[in-house]
C-alpha cells in the first residue's frame, strides 16, 4: 500500500500532527521549530508505522548552555532545599519532542538543538524508533518513563552534550572515515577538562557541596538515554554520545514484588562513547538480561556503573577503550575513574560474562568491594604511564 505523505513547516506543525493516522509520513520542511511538540495517542502499526522527518529541519529553542546554567543550578538549590537530591530530574518531561502513549511511531533524521532540559521524552510508549536524530545540548537527549514503556529502538543518533569544536570534529570523522582520528580534548572551558565534577553532580552527604547558583553547573547533570523503571526491551546501537556527563542510565524503582518484570533485556551495539565525564552505561538498582557489545569507549571516567542490588545474564564482549586523558581541572577528586564500579552489597540471579574485551587504560579495573557470579575471562588489558606515553619518550 503506497504511504500517505503530508507536509508540515513551523506554522502548521501542530495541527498536521493532530491528524496523524497508521500509513502516514509527515515531512518537515527545512526551518527552525521552536514550539514544543506533543504527539498523544497515535498508533500506527507494524507493516504501517507513523513516520515523522525532516533533514534539515531543526527542532528547539537553540539555547546555549550559559543561557540555562543559572536557572538549572537555581532549580537544583530549589530540590536540594526540599531534602532531594539536586538536580533537574524532575523536569525531564519539559521536552522539545514528547510522545505520549504511541505505538509503532519512527522518528528520523531531524535536529534538535538547544532542548533545556530535554530533547524527547517517551511516556507509556510501545515500538518507538529513533533514527538520524542529530541532538546538541540538553541535559536529557532521550527520556523514557511508564511500566509499559518498551519495544524502543534508538539507532544512528548522535548527542554533544556540551557542544565544542573537538567533539564536532570527532563525529565528524566517524561519520566520514568510520573511525576517531584524534580525541583531542576541547581546549576552551569544558565538561571534560576544565569543570569539577562536583559542580555537576556534587552533594553534601556525599562530598560537602551544596548547590552554588553562580558556580555550579546542574544542567550537565543528565544522560543520552535516561530511563525511569520501564519494561525494557530497548535497542541502542550504532550512535554516537561525545562530551556528555552520562550516556546510558536506567533506573528500576519499582516494588519488590514486581521489580523482576523491568530492566528487562536490553542490547547496547556499535556505540561510540567519547569523554563521558561520569558513567557511560549504568544500570542501577536492578536488570536482567543485558548484552553490551562491540562498542568504543574513548576517554571515559566509569565505563560500567554496575552498583546493582540483583542482577543477572549479562554479556559484554567485543567491546573496545582507551584512556589516554585524564578528566577534569588540577584539583577535581574525580580524575582517576575505573572500568567498573560496583556496589556494596550484590545478589545476583545469573552469570555476569566480561569477555573478548580490548582495554587501554590509566586507571584500576575496580578500586573495591565485590560483584556476584562475576565471570572476567580472555580480556586484554594494558595500561598508560603515568604521563600518557607507553612506552615512556625517548626509550
């Protein structure tokens, strides 16, 4: 059956998606669109998916990141006031792009720009692709929330967070030649070198920092992916998340009796994650059934944040990463990092396998405690001097 195919450009956007129905593709005509966007209750189907594109169409109010920095710190201090933790979490849903209960809906090759605090956010979702998005800034590039949220596929995606002249180029090139030709970090103030981590994701009970409305910098504090105690079954493969505090964050909040039914199978593929300042793929709480393979970590402080009540099933192999540079200003406390992190107390309900990976690295695979049915084997690990050069100059 041919597609229905409807245009739409800024000023109509919202009523052609209000008349979005299984079978149709709705075209963006290149421009800005700086309006929100909300798609509520559509459902396509299988053999016909509603598809919303449009190359050279740029969603977002395109706010520089100095823009939204007082205000995500202001909004921080507002939380940590409260007792909560200081962040702007709760404001995920305020997001350029929302889909709101959908089913079978493809969203590709658009670019969101400047999307504070988030570029989409996925509520009670069933069969939702993302392909081609191109996202610059953003605390949150994707949001996921709702215990029937599941069946997601996120392909092809690319996210700067802290958008700079290096991490442009670094996509550029494994865009263009499929491969990093330098990882050279940004030279001007960054997220990687120049600010503390404390300012970003720092707390009194954890290390005696309040929020600083002036100093501080909340509004790096999010993910490429950040999900909310969700079924699972989520595909992330083939994107590309440089100069971003996290990359992949789940969370699995949900009651004892039930939490066994979220988390659930999740493949992650073919990702490049380049100068993550904090975790690239972090799993908290509990999830089962994960395979992470055949990805690159290039500069990243914590690759796997495993601090996990339960688990079980997971497979990582194939997986390479180097550390060449050490993060953050002289004086942060967070520079050295690890491979793994772990939690103090773990159960586990199945194996966890760590093969066939390729590590170059500065810093300890695991500073301490344990990690239950942990199976480490056939991985080549070596490590740089001191100074970033092996073997040492002149030898």
């Amino acid at each position: 059956m041919e597609r229905i195919v409807r245009k739409a450009k800024p000023s109509n956007i919202h009523a052609r998606l209000t008349k979005l129905r299984a079978g149709m593709t709705l075209e963006l005509k290149p421009g800005s669109y700086r309006r929100p966007l909300v798609l509520s209750g559509k459902s396509g189907t299988q053999a016909e998916p509603i598809v919303i594109r449009g190359e050279k169409a740029r969603l977002g109010p395109e706010t520089p990141y100095e823009d939204y920095r007082i205000e995500a710190n202001r909004l921080s201090a507002v939380q940590e006031a409260g007792g909560l933790y200081p962040g702007v979490y709760y404001l995920a849903d305020d997001a350029m792009l929302i889909l709101r209960d959908c089913q079978w809906v493809v969203v590709e090759d658009i670019e969101f720009d400047g999307c504070w605090p988030t570029a989409i956010y996925i509520d009670n979702c069933q069969h939702i692709t993302l392909r081609g998005l191109d996202i610059r800034g953003g605390t949150f590039a994707i949001g996921a929330t709702g215990t029937d949220t599941r069946h997601l596929l996120i392909e092809d995606c690319t996210w700067l967070q802290d958008v700079n002249a290096a991490g442009v180029r670094d996509i550029a090139s494994i865009h263009r030649k499929r491969r990093l030709e330098t990882a050279t970090p940004p030279d001007n103030p960054s997220l990687w070198g120049s600010i503390d981590w404390e300012e970003v994701h720092g707390t009194w009970e954890e290390n005696e920092h309040r929020v600083d409305i002036g100093a501080d910098h909340r509004g790096f504090d999010g993910d490429f992916f950040r999900a909310w105690t969700i079924a699972g079954y989520v595909i992330i493969r083939n994107n590309i998340i440089a100069d971003a505090f996290n990359a992949v964050h789940f969370f699995n909040n949900a009651a004892a009796s039930i939490v066994t039914d979220f988390c659930r199978n999740v493949l992650i593929e073919g990702n490049w994650f380049i100068r993550i300042r904090d975790n690239a793929i972090e799993p908290e709480d509990f999830a089962w059934n994960w395979t992470i393979r055949h990805n690159r970590f290039v500069d990243c402080y914590i690759p796997f944040s495993f601090e996990m009540q339960r688990s079980g099933y997971f497979y990582l192999y194939g997986n390479l990463g180097w550390n060449r540079h050490r993060p953050g200003p002289p004086l942060d406390d967070h520079t050295r990092g690890q491979l793994f992190k772990f939690p103090t107390t773990h159960a586990a309900d199945g194996p966890h396998y760590v093969f066939n990976n390729s590590w170059m690295l500065r810093s300890p695979l695991v500073k301490k405690r344990r990690f239950s049915q942990l199976v480490h084997v056939n991985n080549v690990i070596d490590y740089y001097e001191e100074d970033g050069h092996r073997p040492p100059e002149g030898a």
